[in-house]
C-alpha cells in the first residue's frame, strides 16, 4: 500500500505541501481575524497539495538535473532575494509597518493605541519596577529595582502589599497606585508563578523578592498574578505554586486570569467588533483549583467579577473609551477603573484603602 504511485506522490511533494500550507493558513487567519472553519481549512488544505505539485514539478525538479541550472546563478538569485526581504522589512520598520496603507480614521486608532501603550509602560515603571529584557537586562534590573516605595509620588498611601508575577502583576499596582494605594512592586515579563516553569531570569526577580521582604514584617499580604497558560492551571502546578510562595511567609492573594480580547489592535484598525473572552479566568476557577487554594488559606480575587463591575463585562466605556491597550493588558483608563471596582468589592483592598 506504501508503495504505490499516490502513497509515493504525496510523499515526493510532501515538502512542497508543508511549505505551502503554512503560508495559506497563516494569511488566512490573518485576513480573518478568527480561527478558519473547518470547511476553509480542508480547501486550503487541497490547494496546498496543487500548489506542492506545481512547486515540485516546475522548481524542484529542474533544480535537481545538474547543469540545468548552475551553482553561481543559485547563490546570486538566494543574495537577491535576501536583499530584497531585508529591504522590505527596513523600509517597513521605519514607516510603521507602512502606515500609509491605512485611512485617516485607521491612523489615528493606530496613534492612539501607540501613546495608550506608552503611557501603560510609564505608569508600571516599565524597565525599573517591571523586568523586560527588551528594555533592560536582568542584572541591571535588579542592581537599580527600588520599588518598596516611591519617592516621586508622596500622596500615595504605602500599604503592606507585595504584588508579584508577569506583566499582569504590573497592571495591578498601575490599578492600586491610580487610587491612591502604592503596594511593593516587582515582577517579569512572562514570568511564571510555578517553579518548574520558571526562567533563570524569573529565578533571580524572585530570589531579589524573598532576600527584600524575608526579615520585613510590615508586609502583611504576597498578591499573586499572572496571565496563565493551561499547563499552569493543573492541580500538580498549584500545588507546586503554593509550596513555593508560602515560604515568602505572607498571606497569599491569588487573582484569577485576566480576559482577553484577541487581536485587538488588528480588528480596531479594520473597523471589526473584537469579542472579549474570560477562558483564562474560567480556567483558573476550576473547583478542584479553587478548592486547593483554599484548603491552603489562599485568598481568591475573581476577576471577572470584579472587570465586570466597570462596564458589564465589555472592554470598552459607554463613551467608546478602551479598557485594554492590547490584547490582555489594560489601559491606564481601564486599570485605574479596575482598581476602584477592586477596593470596593474586595475586602482586603478596602480595607488597606481606608
């Protein structure tokens, strides 16, 4: 069966149909903006495998007769492409992603976006209080990280809170400093909250933490979050989490996932309706988790419940103002609304507030 001519066929363009298929499914889901339905996928799929012929009988083909084509003219036509693509890629660089494709009402979303951004990197002391290595590398990070407190803005209230974890971290002291409240911040681009899934990078934030607040009894609460993935929201990944933040010896908040609204910048800029979706927070809410949290006297802040509260669950205000800067980060806007949904909900944070 292995051998015959379509078993043979397919394993001689099987090559060309990876190349191809990868290409086709890409744009597709760019063009879109959404997951492809299955019926798009199989006629992809069958132009892949046209395509892959076509490729195999007119380009590998003759590529393979020695003296059709020569050496040199290989290299010289690979040097060009090479060029070309960098060229392309430059000039895409230094005109935003050729910005001029886009009308004037897509341009200033795309403005707007960018200084949102901007002030989103500003308000969670990008570089200084949050690691990114894009930014800074680690070891000056930590050599200059002095966010106990801070000293530029006085009339916030220092209270006795650690808030820890990947960029999600960051958006809750933007929230708690946008009401008035400044805990201890630091935390990592991407940085995990279970051990085993942690980068070195991550590693030494964490360890700069402990050696900080180890002796420091005024810190009375360790806030835990993260933008997490599925293989951190097993039973064995919170009990691994758990084990290693009780050392901190603080008592535990555990915020649940943050929602997301996929591809939001590309769906604004084409005048598409995103949809927001809380899979991550629901993940996070399993019984079996939620139930081992709190066998561990973990305090749970739901999320959701408290991202609801600014405007019925909707990443946008009534007047068109956006909650988010990009897909799971909210925007200076949204944060400071976060946070007064927070301390008016939750017990501990109105607590500290008052």
């Amino acid at each position: 069966m292995l051998s015959s001519k379509i078993f043979v066929g397919v394993g001689l363009i099987s090559y060309s149909a990876y190349l191809w298929h990868y290409i086709l499914f890409a744009f597709a889901r760019h063009i879109r903006l959404e997951e492809p339905g299955v019926p798009l996928l199989l006629s992809l799929s069958a132009a892949s495998l046209v395509l892959a012929y076509c490729s195999w009988r007119f380009v590998e083909q003759p590529f393979r007769r020695k003296g059709v084509i020569k050496r040199s003219k290989v290299f010289t036509f690979a040097l060009i492409g090479s060029v070309s693509f960098f060229t392309i890629g430059l000039v895409g660089n230094f005109t935003d992603g050729f910005a001029g494709k886009f009308g004037d009402a897509q341009s200033r979303k795309r403005v707007e976006l960018r200084k949102d951004h901007e002030r989103r990197s500003d308000a969670v002391r990008l570089g200084k209080c949050q690691f990114n290595s894009k930014v800074v590398d680690i070891d000056t990070f930590l050599a200059q990280w002095d966010c106990k407190g801070d000293d530029s803005l006085p009339e916030l209230k220092r209270i006795p809170l650690i808030v820890t974890g990947d960029s999600h971290s960051a958006d809750k002291v933007m929230a708690l400093k946008a009401n008035g409240l400044l805990p201890l911040q630091i935390g990592g681009a991407g940085c995990s909250l279970v051990p085993s899934k942690m980068s070195n990078d991550c590693k030494k934030i964490y360890d700069k933490l402990y050696q900080e607040v180890k002796d420091d009894d005024y810190y009375e609460y360790l806030a835990l979050s993260a933008y997490f993935t599925k293989d951190e929201l097993t039973v064995e990944a919170i009990e691994e989490m758990i084990v290693f933040w009780k050392k901190f010896n603080k008592k535990i908040i555990f915020f649940t996932g943050m929602p997301a609204v996929p591809r939001l910048r590309d769906h604004l800029q084409k005048n598409l309706m995103p949809v927001i979706n809380f899979r991550m927070d629901e993940m996070s809410k399993r019984p079996e988790i939620i139930n081992l949290l709190k066998s561990a006297g973990v305090h749970i802040v739901d999320t959701k419940s408290i991202f609801c509260k600014i405007n019925n669950c909707k990443f946008y205000m009534k007047d068109g103002t956006l909650l988010f800067v990009e897909d799971t980060h909210l925007s200076v806007t949204g944060a400071r609304l976060f946070g007064k949904a927070l301390i008016e909900n939750d017990e501990i944070f109105r607590r500290m507030a008052q």
